[in-house]
C-alpha cells in the first residue's frame, strides 16, 4: 500500500516523523508530499503575513504529483489549512492533526481573546478540516473525544504519540550525578512555573531546561540550581534523556494539559528515564502511577516529593525505569503503532469506497 503524507506539515516535528516511520515499520510506502511553511513558532504566527505563504503552498499541493498508486493522503501537523486542497486529490483523507488551533491559541495559549475574530476563523478552521477528512485521528483518547464534540462529527480514532525508535533506545542507568531534565516548548501546557518552584523546593538537585518560547521570561529569576538550554539538536536528545535522573513531563492548568500525552513523555519512556508528570485523564491512559510513571498533583510541592523519591530510592528509580519502558515497547512501539496507524487508513480506503 502506498501513502502520501501530504501538505504544509512541519519537517522535524516528532508527531510527523513518528507517524511516517511507524507506517513504513508496517509495510506501507510513505510519499512525502511537501510545501514549506512553518518553522518553528512560527506556525502559531498566523498573521497576515502568513497568508501569502499559505495561498502559494496551496497552489502547490493542488497540482503536486501524487504516484498513481497512492490509495489515500494523511494529512499532518499542523494540517488544518490543507485538508480543502487533499479533498481535490479525489482519494481518502485521514487527518493527523495533533491538536485544535483554537484550543491552542486561545483556551491553552492565550494568543487571542475568546469571541475575537482571529478566534471565530480558528474555529471555523477546526470544524471545517476535521468534517472534511475521511477519518481523523487523534493522539488520546480524551483528546478524541474533546475533537468530536468540537466539530460534531464521530469520534476520531487514537494513535499514541510514540518516539522514534531509531534515536529514542533503552540506554537509562542510574548513575550518581543525578539531575532532572525538563524538554519541550515554554508554553503554558508545560507548567515551567510549576517547575521553577519545584526546583526552588529543592536547591540540593540540579535541573536542566532544554527549550525556547513563549513564557522563557520566567527563566530570567530561575535559581541557581537550574540551568537553561534554549536549543539542542533533536538527534542528542536521547543522550540528554539517558544522562537524566529523571524526566519531568506537563504541569500545566489548561484544560488541554488534561488531554494530552506529551512528546516528551513517550521519549523518556522509550529511553528508560523515570517519568514525573501530571496525574490526568490522558495520563492514565498509558500510565500506571508508582509502576511505569510517577502522575502528581500539579503542585510545587508534588512535583518536588516525587523528584526527591527518585533520587533517594534506587529501587524506585530502577523499578520505573524498566516498567517504563515495558508499556513503551507495549503500546507505544512503532511496530504496535505501524499496525494501527495502517488499520486506520485501511478504514478510510473502506469507507471512500
């Protein structure tokens, strides 16, 4: 069977590269169909600016050369702009849009104000790609359920987030110079406030911040035992991971920090790293809290609690880091999500015909 994973999507970004690697893991040929975009923030700009850029690629997919034998587009992150263009291409659309972009930037980041113009097209943005594909597919169950009410259309499917297993190995060892490593973007879903006060909860443990954006502000009083990275390069991510005492994933207040899984979380997970993250409905999805994972109030005081447990309990570090990466191999493998990202465009293929 032969893909074309098609559109304005990000290059690099873990959701897109996991969900082509894990296609391929299961036998499908994987065509990138791509017109240049976003690039980093900037796919959150969304100003006027944009809309010149976005009319070009556009035109471009339209006429982009599909091979003959393409049985059906996924359209990726952030894709909400190119499912009207995949419809032309008269084959399945499954959509892969990863999140809503009125949920992101309004309810979670607070870009524009509820009621504005700017929110009112980003929903209207939502509703229209998720009716217009065959299938949209989400990252959890709780986010599945979120998107079909929003759009009103029949419960998406789920495909979990993953890691690419290429980079993300089992490499974790305890080791004595312990620290806790925070990855990902500083925005509001990441709870860096929560974080930063934790660490002001525990001067003795070093913390590593690895990442840029919106609320990097906070970073300027952070204490001196953390230290700030804005940028690594994605392939010594997993060193950085293996190097860890632990891995802290999202703290977060928003309703969307409710639904998701982070990037992060799977990457920890596929390395080994013992996990500290919020307890939420997503969360529990995958998680176990005390076997695969510690899940934690999304407190100062929790998140520093379970850190210190870490650190002071070698049983628990090690108890945690072997289950953890069980329930990766378990349901998050790309050889378990190649299946299930192929059964779901076999669906698509059904139901066009």
């Amino acid at each position: 069977m032969r893909v074309a994973y098609f559109g304005t999507w990000e290059r690099g970004h873990p959701r897109n590269e996991q969900t082509i690697s894990a296609l391929r893991s299961a036998g499908v040929d994987v065509d990138p169909v791509h017109v240049d975009v976003w690039r980093d923030e900037h796919k959150f700009a969304l100003g006027p600016s944009a809309l010149p850029r976005l009319l070009a690629a556009e035109a471009r997919l339209s006429v982009a050369r599909l091979a003959p034998d393409t049985a059906a587009l996924i359209v990726g992150y952030p894709g909400q702009f190119d499912v009207p263009i995949a419809r032309l291409r008269r084959r399945p659309v499954v959509f892969n849009p990863m999140v809503s972009l009125y949920d992101s930037l309004v309810d979670d980041r607070a870009r524009f104000r509820p009621g504005s113009l700017p929110a009112r097209v980003l929903r209207e943005l939502d509703v229209r790609s998720f009716r217009g594909a065959d299938v949209v597919v989400a990252d959890t169950r709780a986010h599945a359920r979120f998107m079909a009410e929003w759009a009103g259309i029949e419960e998406p499917e789920v495909c979990l987030v993953g890691a690419e297993e290429r980079l993300f190995k089992a490499a974790w060892r305890r080791t004595e110079e312990f620290h806790a490593l925070f990855v990902g973007k500083l925005i509001p879903l990441h709870g860096l406030d929560v974080i930063l006060e934790a660490a002001r909860l525990l001067p003795d443990v070093a913390f590593r911040v690895i990442g840029s954006g919106q609320l990097e502000h906070l970073l300027r009083d952070r204490p001196p035992n953390v230290d700030h990275v804005s940028w690594v390069e994605y392939s010594r991510l997993p060193g950085e991971y293996a190097a860890a005492g632990c891995a802290l994933g999202i703290f977060g207040a928003s309703d969307k920090a409710q639904r998701v899984i982070p990037n992060k979380a799977f990457q920890a997970l596929a390395v080994g790293t013992p996990l500290v993250t919020a307890d939420s409905p997503a969360a529990r999805e995958l998680l176990v809290d005390g076997r695969d994972a510690i899940l934690v109030d999304r407190s100062p005081e929790s998140v520093a609690d379970a850190i210190r447990q870490i650190r002071d309990s070698p049983e628990l570090a090690d108890r945690l880091s072997r289950e953890g990466r069980a329930t990766f191999e378990r349901e998050a493998s790309e050889r378990v999500l190649g299946l299930r990202w192929r059964a779901v465009v076999e669906s698509a293929i059904a139901r066009r015909r």
